[in-house]
C-alpha cells in the first residue's frame, strides 16, 4: 500500500512536469494535496449520500488557498475526473453542508468545531493539518512530524457519518476511536 500511495504521488507529479524540466520537489502542500486525493479514493459513501451527489464527489477547502491551488490542478487529471472530484474554495455555512469532502485549513482552527456541527451525522468526510483534529471529532488529520507527513483516523467519527475507509489505507496511519477503546 506504501508503494501505492508512492506510485500515485509520483504519477501526479510527474503529470504536472514538462518532461524537459527540472526535477521537481513535492513541497508539502503538494503532498498533503495527494493525500487528500487518495483518502478520497480509498472512502466509499453511503449508497443514499451518492445518489445526491453523483456524478461529483465535491471537495470543498475552507481557508488553505495553496491546497485549493493544488487540488484544482489534480482535478484536471484523468484520474480524478474518473471518481467526478471538483474542487472549491468554501466560505459559507451552505457550502460546508453541500461537501461530499471538507478540509478545514489551521487557519480555521478556530472554526472547526462549529462546522463539525454542522455537518455531524452527514456523509461528509472531513480532513485537516489542524492539530488534534481527530481526537477533536474530525476524521482525518494529516500531521507534518519530523519532516514526515503521517496522518490519523478517527474511526467513530468516519462510521457516525456512515463512511467507509479501506483497510488497506487504515494501515498507513494511526488509528483512534476504535470500537475497543
């Protein structure tokens, strides 16, 4: 699975290159972005949230515009035109309840909370680099430690929402909100 997640960064990133370019070095934004792109492969909706949002899956991005800027450019791929993503800034209480996909940016940090509310109970999958936002009742935080972008689950709050996440993707992080704990 480590060589998947290798493969489709790599895959997108060598897309965005003219072939007689320079290497390119993924900042971390570019790869948080993959990361977002490939938890939202690896998560399945409910069958009744897909029928309101097909052919879309609509990721929306509160406050972070260098992961807007960089998710727009993965939504051009093929890839992410075969699962429908789209991808736009959000600033309203309409747009955070309309997302198939959420990521609250740190600089919402403040306003997290208050959108979790809003969309709790609802096929909505959020993410973000907020710090503790998992064990806070989000569902996916990425962490940049130690020059490594890891990331954390929050499973109750991925199966309150009636979302699945694959196995495989479960392995690569840390997960909390098992039933058992």
């Amino acid at each position: 699975m480590r060589r998947l997640f290798g493969s489709l960064l790599l895959c997108l990133l060598v897309a965005q290159t003219p072939v007689s370019a320079e290497p390119v070095k993924a900042g971390v934004h570019d790869l948080k972005s993959a990361y977002i792109f490939n938890f939202i492969r690896f998560t399945d909706w409910p069958e009744q949230g897909l029928v309101a949002q097909r052919p879309a899956i609509r990721l929306h991005i509160l406050n972070s515009s260098e992961i807007h800027a960089v998710m727009q450019r993965i939504a051009e791929k093929s890839v992410a035109k075969k699962i429908g993503l789209q991808v736009d800034a959000c600033t309203s209480d309409q747009c955070v309840q309309n997302s198939s996909v959420l990521f609250s940016g740190k600089s919402d940090e403040r306003q997290y909370q208050r959108q979790l509310k809003l969309i709790a109970d609802h096929p909505v999958l959020t993410i973000s680099d907020i710090p503790g936002f998992a064990s806070q009742g989000g569902m996916i935080e990425i962490k940049y430690h130690n020059k490594k972008l890891t990331f954390v689950v929050n499973l109750q709050a991925v199966k309150r929402a009636g979302l699945y996440i694959s196995a495989q993707l479960l392995q690569l992080g840390e997960v909390v909100g098992r039933d058992n704990e």
